[in-house]
C-alpha cells in the first residue's frame, strides 16, 4: 500500500505502484485508476503528469531512485508548520485513502493488460529483408496485371 514520508520541509506520497506500471495501466485500461460513484462519474483518479494532489485525483511525476521504480508525488511542508502529522492528513487524507483504494484492485487490471500485450505480441510476426523484397516484387507484379481485368 501507499505510503507517505516526511524528510526536511517535504512529504512524499510514494505508491506501492511503479511508475511505468501507472503509465501502461493510464494508457490501456484507464478505468482501473478510477473510482466512480453509482451514476458512473468519476470521484478520484490517480495519473501522471504534473506532480499534483486534490480532493479528485493524484498525478505522479517521479520514481523513487531505488530498483523498486515506484511511483511518487513530493509537495512541500509550510515554513512553521507545528504539527506536520496533523498538517499532511488534513492536506491530503481523503486523497491518500482513495489511493490506497485504487492501489488495492489495481493488481487484476495490471495482469490483464500484460496478458494482452503478451497476444498482441505473438501475433505480431517479424520478416526478413528477403521476404519483404519477395512481397514487394509480387505486389508490384499484381498491381501491373491488374489494369487488364476481364469484365465477365
């Protein structure tokens, strides 16, 4: 699950979610970074982009700088802010908990789209440089006997 860090004058809410692994899903199954009311509009949605958060949504810009590559928004803390616990979860705690959703039936949505790209790709067939001149030459071939059709 998501977690939020506090270093210096900074938190980071980092996802337990790769940053690539938000982009694939963003792009090929959208809906699983959404969480929508009974009417089918949308309430929260995670992304990326511009490092951002709101009530409606979290946008992750980076990636932690360890192996893991995981996702993470960074926001600054007010110069003065006392109590930094009680400043973060007023900030961004009904966010951060509609994160935590998000990431929980994330997992289904991520094999899914690796299943599908995995079909997408044995199906795709990689020729050589003979086969295309060969293609080529008999594409040519039918386009020149093509003007001389019979009209039976």
């Amino acid at each position: 699950m998501a977690k939020i860090l506090v270093a210096g004058n900074v938190f980071v809410i980092q996802s337990d979610i790769q940053l690539e692994k938000l982009r694939k899903l963003e792009k090929y199954q959208p809906d699983a970074l959404k969480i929508f009311d009974d009417n089918g509009s949308i309430l929260f949605a995670v992304g990326t982009g511009s490092a951002s958060i709101s009530k409606i949504g979290i946008s992750f810009s980076e990636a932690s700088h360890d192996e893991k590559k995981l996702a993470c928004v960074t926001q600054p803390i007010p110069t003065g802010t006392e109590d930094v616990k009680s400043y973060i979860a007023d900030r961004i705690g009904h966010s951060f908990l509609n994160l935590q959703k998000i990431e929980a039936g994330i997992g289904n949505a991520l094999i899914q789209v690796e299943k599908d790209l995995q079909a997408i790709m044995s199906s795709i067939s990689l020729v050589t440089s003979e086969e295309i001149t060969v293609a080529t030459s008999n594409l040519a071939r039918i386009q020149t006997e093509g003007g001389e059709q019979d009209d039976d």
